[in-house]
C-alpha cells in the first residue's frame, strides 16, 4: 500500500508546483490566483492518486483554497490511512 498523503507531504507538492519553500505555502491562497495553471493541477491530481486518493480536477475547481484542497483530499484518504493518522494524533 502507497504511504498515505500527509499535510506535509501536500505542502511539499505545492510548493515544487509554485517554486516555493513548502513552509511558504499559504493555505489560504486560491489555487488559481497562487499560479497554478491545468496542467499543473492535473500533475498534482495523478501524484495524489499515487498515494490513494481519489479526487478529479472538477472537484478541485470547485475548491477556492488550498485549505479546501487538503480538507478534500484528507477525507479522501483510503480508510486505512486516515485510521492510522487517528491512531497518531491520539497518540
């Protein structure tokens, strides 16, 4: 099974997409205005699916932050993966 998608992990590939540091990745930014254009919203698309997470670029579009984005993409996680980030943070 793929290493489930982290908020870290989400930082980091936004910020290689936005030519950034992933700590100055402003989750409140839109997507759009921040500078990512289609392609690069597709590429991301396919690395998240990578790791088990089922989203389309509609759905995406639809989103106008980044928070929105993770708040998606978390709850998209395979069930295993978000058991074992519960597990964590109640560790």
């Amino acid at each position: 099974m793929p290493a489930p998608l982290t908020l870290d992990g989400f930082r980091a590939d936004l910020a290689e997409f936005l030519y950034q540091r992933p700590d100055e990745v402003d989750l409140e930014d839109s997507p759009l205005l921040a500078g990512l254009d289609s392609l690069r919203i597709v590429t991301l698309i396919e690395r998240w699916r990578e790791t088990g997470v089922e989203v389309n670029f509609v759905e995406l579009a639809e989103c106008t932050s980044f928070t929105q984005w993770w708040h998606l993409l978390s709850t998209r996680q395979p069930r295993q993966a978000r058991q074992e980030g519960a597990d964590r943070a109640g560790a």
